[in-house]
C-alpha cells in the first residue's frame, strides 16, 4: 500500500493526524483527478458499489455491513495488499492475487477499490465464512478473546552515559536531558539530538567518547534523529548504541534485532581537528564513513535507506538496501586468516538487493527481494509473502510482548496477506485461524494448537 491509500484509508477511520490531513489535502488538490477519487471515496453508495462489484455480494448484505462498520467505527479491521484478497480455490496459501485494474474500468474506481479493500476486508471475510459454513464469520474461541492483548505503541529506554534511564513512553515533550554538548529533544514522538555551539558530530577526543544507548523492549517501536542528522527507526526488541557526537574518522553506531537507516553525507576536513561539517562545504574534505556493527556484520553505509535484521534468535541477519549502496562484511570472514580475499572484502548491494550472514559468519548469495515487505513494519504493516507460521509468530511476539509455544511441531502451511500492526492480537489471530489453525491465548502466552482434524 503506498503513502496515498494509506492516508485515505486512515482518513476512512478518523485516525488522521493534523499534519496527514494537511498532506492528503494538499494531494487532493493536486489535480481533478485527485479531487474526485477523494470525494469518491466518501461516497457510501459508490463504495459500496465496488465491493459488490468484487465479489458480486447481495448488495443488502454489503450495505448491512458498511453500516455496522461505520456504526462501530473501530478503525481496527484487517487489512489485505490492494493486490490480493482471500484465496477460496483450495490453495494452501491464504490469498490469491487480484488486478484491481481488470474488475474495474477506471483509474479512480480501482483506487476506491484499493483502500475500500483496506476498509472492507474484515467484512469480506465475514461475509465468505458465514456463506460457506453457515456461522458468524470473524469470531475466535472465546478463549483468545477473553485474553485479548493489544498491539505495541510507540515507546523506548534509553540509558545515559552516567547510567540513567529515560521511559520515553511516559517522558513530557521539551528537553530531556543535557550531556556532552547535546541537549536531548522528545517531540511528536521523536527523540532527536541538538548539539549546543559545536557542529554536528564535531565529538570528543578519543577515549572521551561518551556513549547513549536506545531500546525498545517487545511491544514498543520508536524513532531517532542521530547527533549527525541520520534518522533510525527502531522495532520492537532491539536497539542502537551511539556516541553522543561522533569524530571525524567514522560514525559507528551498534545495533541489536531491527533497525531502518536514512543516513545523511557528512564531510570532515582533514587538514584541521576539527569535525564533520555540512555537505554543502565538500571542497577539499572527505566523506565520514557511517558503519553500522552488528553481532555478525558490520555495514558501511554509502546511501541513504537501509534496513538492517539482526535479531539473535533469527538464523540470518539480514542487510536490505532501499537506496544509495552498502558494502556488508562478515565479522568472522575479516577474523579469520583462512577466509579469502573476496570473503574478507565483502560484498556491494545496490538498490533492491539483500545479504544474508549466516550463525557461522558465512555471507550468503546476494538475492532480489520486495522492499515492501522487509519495511512492512516500518510502515505499520506485517505483511507475509508464503511465510511459514513460525515466521509470522515470531513477528507477533515481538510486536505483542507474548510468548509463542507449540502443541507439537509448527504447522507448515505458508501463508501471505497483510496485517495493521494496530490491531489487538484477537484481530491478528482471527485472521490466521481462518486457516484451520487453532490458537489460544492463556495470559501472555500464545498457543499454537494446529489445525482443527
């Protein structure tokens, strides 16, 4: 789902903010077409037209459940890829694929169609399961929503030189805290970095270097303006270590589970002690490296979008690149005197491209992969592509601060299809149960029975 269907369909559930509203409005200006695909959309007979026309449902039926939606107003319900909705031809995958632009003739009709499917697939699935088993459709046993958990939210730790710690999720906006030269910001849900009278990245002499630490534990996400500019983007149960302000060789930050990069050029002159400065002045300066360790890897960051996983109880830690170049090297193959010269080196990705390491250090083959899905998250979405059960659970986890356990070995169906990470677990559950798996929930614990014989 690009930026577009995504404020339309928030706009859909009054979950706008101010300054979204601003941009859709903006947008919606743009040009006539915009101005009547906007207006569209808040039309309920049009609306509903385009559901019917999806699956050809009674138009009574589809009007029956726009209107409960509208009346709940909840804003919570499942959310499909505008490309696919769920599969009833007895493929073991969930969804199948679906051109908008085929089931109807214009433009802003397969738009509508976009974000109505955003809006409408609780409702879809509501519709096929009580047509095909003659039963309430979007319902889980009473166990899971008796136990209902909500999704993460915003928040993170972080730890001060000195050892203080910060709980962002409940720090009042303004200036947080000063120390080394920066004074600490939370605004709008950012933690950035302000450095007072020195430019950024200007640092301390070596060895004076004092170091801040940001987590996330499970259940929480944030994001954070580096004393260089850079931003980062946090997942839930991760973190980054960072110098307060970086030096002139390098900007090295360490990183645990996940983290998304926009890193900015910084230039330092080597003539002079001084810092980094601005890449306006590049005359006669060099570029300072921005390296990013993990406990397997270390990514030299020469672009700007990068997506890092490096979670432990992952097999692979995986380097993603959206945009500019990276070279990603193996930690063991620079240790070890037998590795070869290729190995130690390491390898470029460009645009589009992603590397693996392995949990004997080894660098897998560089492969071609959707950046929509390893961001998904970013993004507000878990979005699955023939992902294992396993995989997916481990997502929720994470997001939902629950313990996931097995009644015998995960199931092995692979399943596809996009979920808003805002709903509760009940929602994400009921979505995969769908499949004839069973799930409880009992406390934090998620228990994954199977399917149903």
């Amino acid at each position: 789902m690009d930026r577009i269907q995504l404020l339309l369909l928030k706009y859909l559930r009054e979950e706008l903010s101010e300054e979204e509203l601003q941009e859709l409005n903006a947008w919606a200006a743009q040009s006539a077409e915009n101005k009547e695909l906007f207006g569209q959309i808040s039309n309920p007979d049009f609306m509903a037209e385009q559901l019917k026309r999806m699956e050809q449902f009674s138009e009574d039926r589809v009007r029956e459940k726009m209107d409960a939606y509208a009346g709940a107003n909840s804003g919570g319900g499942m959310n499909l890829s505008p490309d696919a909705i769920p599969d009833t031809t007895g493929n073991k995958s969930f969804f199948r694929r679906y051109f908008i632009g085929i089931a109807v003739g214009t433009w802003a009709a397969a738009a509508c169609l976009a974000i109505l499917i955003g809006l409408g697939a609780y409702m879809w699935l509501s519709l096929r399961i009580e047509e095909e088993t003659g039963k309430q459709g979007g319902q889980l046993a009473g166990s899971v929503l008796k136990n209902d958990i909500q999704p993460g939210i915003d928040g993170a730790v972080l730890t001060l030189a000195n050892g203080q710690q910060i709980v962002l999720d409940t720090a009042s906006p303004g200036i947080i805290a000063a120390e080394a030269g920066a004074e600490l910001e939370l605004k709008q849900g950012q933690l950035s970095y302000n450095i007072a009278g020195v430019e950024a990245g200007s640092g301390a002499a070596e060895g004076e270097v004092q170091w801040h630490m940001l987590t996330t534990p499970k259940g929480r996400q944030f994001n954070l303006r580096l004393p260089d500019g850079s931003r980062v983007w946090l997942n839930a149960a991760s973190s980054i270590r960072f110098p307060v302000t970086f030096n002139n060789k390098e900007r090295r930050v360490v990183v645990t589970g996940e983290a998304f990069f926009e890193v900015v050029p910084v230039f330092a002159n080597l003539n002079t002690a001084s810092g980094p400065i601005s890449a306006s002045k590049v005359s006669n300066h060099q570029k300072v490296p921005f390296i990013v360790s993990t406990s397997r890897q270390e990514i030299e960051v020469l672009g700007t979008q990068v997506n890092i996983n490096a979670y432990d109880d992952e097999d692979f830690e995986k380097t993603t690149l959206l945009t500019g170049s990276v070279k990603v090297t193996s930690k063991m193959n620079a240790a070890e005197n037998n590795a070869s010269t290729a190995d130690k080196a390491g390898v470029m990705l460009v645009p589009g491209q992603q590397v693996a390491v392995a949990s004997d250090g080894k660098l897998g083959q560089i492969r071609n992969v959707q950046t929509d899905q390893v961001i998904a998250w970013k993004n507000g979405y878990f979005l699955f592509e023939s992902n294992t059960i396993a995989f997916i659970m481990k997502q929720a986890s994470r997001w939902y601060d629950v313990e996931v356990v097995y009644e015998g070995n995960p199931p092995l169906e692979k399943l596809s299809g996009e979920i808003p990470r805002t709903v509760p677990l009940s929602q994400f559950l009921e979505m995969l149960q769908f499949t004839g798996i069973r799930f409880a929930v009992e406390g934090q614990r998620i228990i994954v029975k199977g399917k149903a014989e």
